[in-house]
C-alpha cells in the first residue's frame, strides 16, 4: 500500500505536466558475467556461474516551477542464468530495499529467471535565493575521493558495483544554505524503521589554500560521527583525503569506536596517461586473514565497514588509446593477508550514445584471506543511452 500511494504521488504530477516540463533520460544495458569460483561449490554441477542482464533505466525529471522540480528514477533489471536457476535464494538478495518505504519489487518472475525493479531517485527539490531544501530518496554524497569515502556515510558504495554508476539513495530530507561561492552549509535528517536506522548529519564546506575543505558531525545509526575531508592538487596532482571517527552512542549497542580514513592521488601525464593510487585504513580492520568477501551476497557495506583489512592499496592506470577506444588496469592490495585483486577494463565508443565494454574482477590469495576465496569473473557490457 505505501508503494502504490507513493507511485500515485509522483507519477500522476509527472503525467499531469507532460507539456515540455517532463524530461526523460536513461539507459539500456546488457550485462554478461562469467563467474569461475575458486573453489566448487557443493551442491553445483557445473565449476562456473553465468548471468544474463537486461537493465533499463528511467530518470524522469518535471520542473513544475522556476522553484520546484520533482524526480523520479527507477531501474528494472531482467536477471537470468545459471546463477538464478542453481541459487534461487539470490532473488531475495537482489530484491532489498534498505530505505524507510519499500521501494523494491518483483513484477514478474518465472524458473530460472526474475525481473527486478526499484526506485532510488523519488524527491522534490526546492531552490529559494540561498536555500535548497531536498525531500524524498536522494544522493546524499559527501564522499571526496574516487574509490573509498569514510565521509559517504547516508548511503556507501562498493567499488566492486561498476554496473551501478548512479549509486544508492537514502530517504532524507536535506536542508542546504549556500553561504558563499564556494561555501555552503547544510543538515540531513535521514528517516528510519527504528533509532539505529536513522541519522542526522551536518556538514560544512568551503575553501582555503585553494583546496575544498569539508566538516562533518552528528549521529548516524548507533555511531555519533565526526571527520573531515579535503580536494586539491600538488604540483598538477589531484590530492584528497577522507577521515571520519565513529563512536558508539552508547554502552549497549551493537558497535565499536573505529576511525576509517583515506588518501588518494591521480595525475594525468601528457601523453594523456592517467595514474591513481590510493590508501585506505580501518582501525577496526583484520591484520591477519581478513576472510569474508562475498561478490554477490554482501550488502552491509557502510563508511565504517569498507573493507575487512586494516590496511587496503589502491592503483590504477588507464590512456585513451584513440579517441574511441579506452583501457585501463586497476589493483586492490591487503598488505596484511597477502590477497589482492586486478581488473582489467577495455571500453570502446560505437556511437556518441553506444559503448561496448569488457572488464574482468580477478581476485587471488590463500585461503580465508580477504580476496582468496572469491575467484573470477568476467563481464562483457553493451550500453545504449538515451
């Protein structure tokens, strides 16, 4: 019942005000994977996994006045393959919704094979002078580096989700006051189930020593938080940084205090070569065997949860080969287990609105270590725009 008053909500004034207010905009994607694990797994005939992927993808946008906009924006994925058919419980994986209204669901589903759809956009933007005030399911990002964002604490994301560029919503309301060119301020309340589901979050941004500075603070689930983070460059160099500090709100809940930061930096040579590297650090983290990374059933990933190791290295390289055609390597390191991942990616450009792309997810370790039980996979990628 919530999902359908909310669907009369937002589409009904989306219909009403079709007359050159409502833009549309989105994607079609087929998505092939190729799973090899590391290990056989009981109970599977076959060494290997395979999924089929359809996902299409619809950002509705209305600007019902020079001050208010409404956004809607749903995925529906069609999923099917060995996967789906051998592990029937991966439907009830896929098909989670951590936000206050239930905006996930299956609308059709047959043996071997399921569509899923949700809404991870639905808000109504307001702009007066220098108040913006946001309600609904939103992108509440206050992450500043490229890879791992202890500041992205309304809704994190694993680097591992390639396919997902847009990146989960949180249903908040969001109050900005842009108090300068560069400096603003703003409050988020996020709403939730019960207490250790809820948040209220300040942050302060603005610049000096030509770097954008940020300040965050306040209570988020059963942590208050406070931390910082920084953007600029080094002699042509990007440099940024994260660092939040976690601390249980009381004695009797599930958590512990933990500090999560990051560093990173990325130059581009003038032979257009890109490079990157990156550290991360989890006071809370493993420094033996980190275990326990799963690729597909994993879904309590947080700012304070990023990675199982203390320690976690990050570097990349990519160059346009041509103007069309694309390749880059990619490499996460645990100095303390020994494990570690590579991707390989190539994209290449058919039209201005037509990419093809293949990338692989190869993880190595011993095992129990935090990338040794996983094993590999290969992905091939066709997106159409529109």
């Amino acid at each position: 019942m919530k999902r359908l008053f909310f669907l009369l909500g937002f589409l009904i004034p989306l219909l009403a005000g079709a007359q050159q207010t409502v833009y549309l905009s989105g994607y079609v994607k087929e998505l092939l994977m190729y799973y090899q694990p590391k290990q056989q797994i009981p109970g599977l005939e076959s060494n290997s996994l395979t999924t089929n992927t359809i996902h299409n993808r619809l950002n509705f946008k209305w600007y019902a006045t020079n001050q208010l906009t409404v956004v809607a924006e749903m995925r529906n994925r069609l999923l099917f393959g060995s996967l789906v058919k051998e592990y029937p419980a991966y439907q009830s994986v896929v098909d989670v919704d951590n936000g206050y209204l239930d905006l996930s669901f299956i609308p059709a589903e047959g043996s071997g094979w399921f569509v899923h759809s949700m809404f991870d956009r639905a808000y109504l933007d307001w702009v007066a002078g220098n108040w913006q005030i946001t309600a609904g399911r939103q992108r509440v990002n206050w992450g500043m580096n490229l890879v791992w964002n202890p500041n992205d604490v309304f809704n994190s994301y694993s680097y591992f989700d390639f396919d997902y560029e847009e990146r989960p919503g949180t249903d908040a309301l969001r109050i900005q006051y842009y108090t300068g060119m560069t400096s603003s301020a703003e409050l988020v309340y996020q709403i939730g189930k019960n207490e250790d589901e809820m948040a209220l979050a300040g942050l302060y941004r603005f610049s000096q020593w030509n770097y954008d500075i940020q300040l965050i603070g306040g209570w988020v689930g059963t942590d208050y938080i406070v931390g910082t983070g920084w953007a600029g460059d080094i002699q042509g160099a990007g440099f940024r940084g994260e660092i939040t500090h976690f601390m249980p709100k009381n004695d009797e809940v599930n958590s512990e205090t933990a500090t999560v930061a990051s560093i990173s930096a990325d130059y581009t040579l003038p032979s257009s070569l890109y490079i990157h590297s990156g550290v991360l650090y989890n006071s809370h983290g493993k420094t033996g065997k980190a275990g326990g990374m799963d690729p597909f059933f994993n879904n309590k990933l947080s700012a304070k949860y990023l990675s199982f190791a203390q320690y976690s290295l990050f570097g990349q390289i990519s160059y346009p080969v041509t103007p069309l055609f694309s390749a880059s390597l990619s490499g996460i390191a645990n100095p303390n287990d020994g494990s570690w991942y590579f991707g390989p990616a190539l994209t290449y450009s058919l039209q201005n609105n037509l990419e093809l792309m293949a990338t692989g997810q190869l993880f190595f370790g011993d095992q129990s270590t935090e990338f040794g039980d996983i094993g590999q996979l290969l992905f091939g990628r066709l997106k159409w725009s529109f």
